[in-house]
C-alpha cells in the first residue's frame, strides 16, 4: 500500500499509531523542535591567550537549571586492575540459558526501525490485505449492479450475441460508467467477438477489465497523478480544495490533514471559505480534532488575504503542506472564476508553482451531476485532479471511470468510509478487481 504521503522518499514504513498508547520517541538529530547545545569560547584562566571551547547543554522551558561545565580535576594514577575472577561453567550455563525478555507490543518506532526485515513485511502485507478488503466492501454495491447482472444475462447461453452486448450496455451505463465511455468499450468487445478472442463470460469480463485500467491510468498522463512531481525543497507544499456545498469537502480537508501530519509532516488548515458562515467553524472542530493549527479570519473578509496569512504563517513555522478551503458556491457563478484565480495568483507570488494541486472533491452519489460539476470546476479552477467521496455508499462507483475517461483527470482519493482513516489513495487495480470479484 505504501505511504499516503509519498513526498517524503526517505520514510519507508510508517506507523499511525490510532490505537497505541504514546511512547517516548527517540528524538533525531537536527529535529527543529529540539533545542540544540551550543558553544562557548572562553579563556583558561592560568593561560589567558589559549581560548578553551565550552559546550553548554541546551536551555529547554520548565526544566531545571543548566549546571555550568567545569574541567575535570586531575587525579592521581590508579593502580593497576586486578585480574578478574575466572567464572564456573555453571554460572556461565545460567547466564547463557538467560531468557531475552520478549518485545513489547507497543514498543513501536515511527519508521520501524525497531522490526526485523521479515516483521515489516508481514506488516506491510497484513495492511495491503486490510486495505483490499475495506476497498472491495466500499465498492460492492456497484459490482451487484454490474458484475453480478452479467452473470445473470449470461446464464444458459453459449455465445456472445447481440442481445447480451444490449444487456451489457445497460448495466454499464447504470452503474455510470456514462455513455461515451460504454460505447468505447462496447466497440472493444465487438471487436474481440468478430475475432473469435471473446467467446464466454471469463473472457467478457477480463477484456472489461482490462479497457477500464487501461482508461483510469490514461488519466495520469494529465493533471497531478502524485505529490512527488514537486521537488521537496519546494515548501509548503498547497493543495486547494474546490466543489460544491454538500459534497465532503470539509470531512475531505480534515481527513487530508489528519492522514499527512501522521506520516511526520507538519500540516497547516486555511479557512479561505468566507462565504458560509459555518465553513470556518466546521473547519475549526476538525482542526482542533486532529491538532492541526488553522488560519482564519471572519465572515466576509477577501479570500486571497486569508490565503497570502496562511502562506505567510506557513513559511514562518517551516509547514510541509498547506490545505486551502475555498468556497463552495453553485459551479455557475461567475465571481468565483474571479476570486479563484486572484488566490492563485498571491499563492503563485508567494510560493513556486503553486497551487501545486487543485482537488475537485465529487460525491460518487450524485452520479452524472457530479461529472457535470466537474466539467464546470475545470473551465473556472484548472482542476488537477478528483477527490471521490461517499464511494462505499452507492451502486453508481462507475463515476470515475466516466470522469477518467471523459476529463483526463486522474482519481487521487476515495473516500470509502466514515473513520479518520477511511479516506484513501486511489488505486485503480483494487478499484477494477472490486467491481468483478
């Protein structure tokens, strides 16, 4: 599964710690929250030309006292060590039949370090299996809407004819796959069928499979398929989160926040949604839920100045990533294509290339309304890429399909639950393979 944050190369294994008491971490070098010793020169005071360096320990708040270094005092020669007494065979046999105390549970480092080669992968694969599982629930009401109906149609025939490709057209459209995006894979199997390459259901399904991957990856040509297309000196890193009231944008930003400070980053909230008066205090219980500081300012105030603070406060505090709530007005008017593009505008000023993402947050729910939305968002806020919410709460997960194929733009998350964690990086293998399992 790998990390949900992948702009960080260095960390390879990653524990969230949801459910594990806090434990002391080991503090790294060079951390920016630790205090550091320093140096002091001072003069030996029997040779006052000959400067003596001094190492001061490091002033922490509400600590003791830092006791000054002195130099030690010389003693005399110490005589020599005494051979050590030869222990029995006996007493060696108990100390080597020792027991090693075994390792606590929750004994866990941030980057596994404390875990054998063999235990991270155990992990990683017991994740990988979790994470399957939870995907292919989310999307099994669509695959009864699909897959199962396949099944059904297909039931005592022996070919594949015209009236099983009738019936494959209506369930693909039903579980809005979208009509241009179901006659492109119908004309495939057509194709297969006149070759003598599809000739039963096993092989249907598996030329489906393979136009529907071959579509969702095609859309990672476009847009932002990935974080790391950013060098990492580039910081903050800003994500801008467009679509309208209703959708989850809001539980979308607080889920983002809570996901990437767990994987070591230092995150900042902007409530750039001035508009609503509840979008700036939804957004504070999130950021309070997951102890992300949040920048905001009172109902009315311009966007862009909300925005040019919360960049400003983020390269003050050396934030990794900054998440920008914008307004969630109806797609059809015309002062947010003016106000979006005035908070590029500062954050282009203020910080390379951004912003680096433009997430279009859709409820899978709404179907074909929402990649009408999408359309919409595309022409007024360079949308690079889809947020996919409410995925595990509708039979119509064909929606990003239609969206890869008819806009470019690649899926970036799903939302496939309600808890913290349940909002995750698209996959699109796991996507395919739930809908025909």
């Amino acid at each position: 599964m790998g990390l949900f944050w992948k702009r960080r190369s260095g960390d390879q294994f990653v524990s969230l710690k949801l459910n594990e008491p806090a434990v002391a971490e080991p503090k790294a070098e060079g951390r920016k929250d630790e205090p550091q010793a320093s140096v002091r020169v001072e003069r030996a005071p029997d040779s006052p030309s000959a400067p003596v360096a001094v190492l001061e320990p490091p002033v922490t708040a509400g600590g003791p006292t830092p006791i000054p270094y002195e130099p030690p005092i010389a003693t005399p020669a110490s005589p020599p060590p005494v051979p050590s007494r030869p222990v029995p065979a006996a007493k060696t046999s108990e100390i080597s039949q020792k027991p090693v105390p075994s390792r606590s549970p929750f004994a866990t480092s941030v980057l596994g370090l404390n875990l054998s080669i063999e235990e991270l992968q155990a992990q990683e694969a017991a994740l990988e299996q979790e994470f399957s599982a939870r995907f292919r629930r989310a999307v099994s009401a669509t695959r009864e809407s699909l897959s199962d109906r396949l099944d059904t149609v297909f039931q005592g025939l022996k070919q594949i004819d015209e009236n099983l490709l009738d019936e494959l057209e209506e369930a693909l459209i039903a579980a809005d796959i979208g009509v241009s995006t179901t006659q492109h894979i119908l004309e495939t199997v057509r194709r297969g069928v006149a070759r003598k390459q599809i000739n039963d259901l096993e092989t249907l399904k598996r030329a489906i499979k393979d136009e529907l991957l071959k579509i969702l990856h095609q859309s990672e040509r476009q847009g932002v398929a990935s974080e790391t297309s950013v060098p990492e000196g580039v910081a903050p890193y800003v994500m801008m989160i467009v679509g309208v009231n209703g959708v989850g944008k809001t539980t979308t930003i607080g889920k983002l926040a809570q996901r990437i400070k767990a994987e070591g980053n230092d995150v900042l909230i902007c409530a750039a949604d001035t508009f609503r008066a509840a979008a700036s205090d939804q957004l504070a219980i999130w950021a309070e839920r997951t102890g992300v500081p949040l920048i905001q300012q009172k109902q009315g105030t311009d966007p862009a100045a909300v925005l040019f603070d919360a960049l400003k406060a983020s390269k003050a505090r050396g934030s990794d990533v900054l998440i920008v709530d914008t307004a969630g007005r109806l797609h059809n008017k015309s002062n947010l294509m003016a106000e979006l593009e005035k908070m590029k505008r500062v954050a282009a000023r203020e910080v390379e290339g951004a912003p680096h993402e433009t997430l279009l947050v859709v409820d899978a729910v709404t179907g074909q309304n929402g990649l009408e939305q999408a359309r919409q968002f595309l022409k007024v806020a360079g949308v690079t890429g889809i947020v996919l919410t409410k995925l595990d709460g509708t039979a119509k997960g064909g929606i990003a399909v239609a969206i890869a194929n008819e806009l470019g733009l690649p899926i970036r998350y799903a939302g496939i639950g309600e808890k913290v964690d349940d909002l995750v990086v698209f996959d699109p293998e796991l996507y395919v393979n739930g809908l025909f399992e």
